[in-house]
C-alpha cells in the first residue's frame, strides 16, 4: 500500500524543505579548516581526512586553506574572522582535548563547543565540529585515523552536507557567505 500523500499547508504555500538530496559535491564552495596545534600529530591526522574528503567531493587544493590556532580553546574566535573575512563558505574545526587531572579539560571542551554553536548559528554558514574530546591520547589516535575512522574526514562531510542544505533554502543556488553583523 502506497503513503498517502500530505495534505498541503492551510495557507496554499510549500513548507520548508527540510531535507536536501544531494551528491555531496563541494562544487566552488571554499572551506577554511581552523587546525589546533597542541597535539599536533592527532590534529594532522584529522587535517588530512578533512582535505582528503574534501578532495573526493569535488573541492579544489585552491579551495582549501587552512589556518592553525595555537590550542582547541582558540578555534571558535579564528573561525569568527574567517568567516567574517568572506574568504571561506564553510569551516571545518579540528582539534583535541584530553582529559587531564583538573577541571581544565570541561573549560576548555565547554568554550569550544559554545563558541563554534554560536558561530553556526550566528554565521548561518556550515561550521562543522571536529574537535575531540577524549581521556586518553589512545582514544583520539582511534578517531584520527585509527580503529574508529577519521573524525576529520566526517566534520568535512557535515560541512558539505550543512552547506548543501542550507543553499537549498533560497530559490536560487547561493554560495558566499555574508558578512557577520556584531552585536
């Protein structure tokens, strides 16, 4: 038996679209990867999935900068410029921060994961979390490339896919990115 089909909206108007089918290609999109250095090897491990998926999707080396910030805590404030700089359409943040005997590692987890939600959701552009959290520097060599894949290489996806959904809310195709207001 086939779905009925949806009755239309009471006001004759089509809803939102809420899912976009897509390829997933980068097509002339540019992408700003915001790179940690502190754990350097992990966070060059998540840089090449990034670039690596990117790469596969269609984007051109051309179209891929990135930028290093000296630890995670950094990211969200570089990604705000970059964004705001116009130079990129979507960010991909890769970091890591591990669990340490203070309280240091919930500050540091916390301001990162505010700071790039307020980003996205401020920017209205893809800001794609690729910053992990883990207890051991076992743990996050598993998710740079190790048993549990590359994080990297997934942040990269979430943001090709972010920025296919969020061009197909507007009639016409937009790619760019408008300028950030300050509050």
């Amino acid at each position: 038996m086939a779905p009925a089909k949806p009755a239309p909206p009471p006001d004759g108007k089509e809803p939102l679209k809420s899912e976009v089918r897509s390829d997933l290609r980068a097509g002339a999109r540019r992408f700003g990867l915001v790179v940690s250095r502190f754990n350097e090897e992990i966070c060059r491990a998540l840089e090449d999935g990034a670039r690596t998926c990117l790469l596969a999707h269609g984007a051109s080396e051309s179209a891929i900068s990135t930028f290093r910030v000296p630890g995670a805590f950094e990211i969200p404030a570089a990604a705000r410029v970059l964004l705001e700089s116009g130079r990129v359409d979507a960010i991909v943040a890769l970091g890591v921060v591990i669990r340490g005997e203070t309280p240091h590692f919930g500050y540091v987890c916390d301001a990162v994961t505010a700071g790039l939600s307020r980003l996205a959701y401020d920017a209205g552009r893809p800001v794609a979390f690729g910053v992990l959290t883990v207890d051991s520097v076992e743990q996050a060599r598993e998710r740079a490339g190790g048993a549990r894949g590359n994080k990297g290489w997934e942040a990269a996806l979430a943001a090709l896919e972010m920025a296919e959904l969020l061009d197909g809310f507007f009639e016409a195709p937009r790619v760019g990115f408008r300028r950030l207001e300050r509050p």
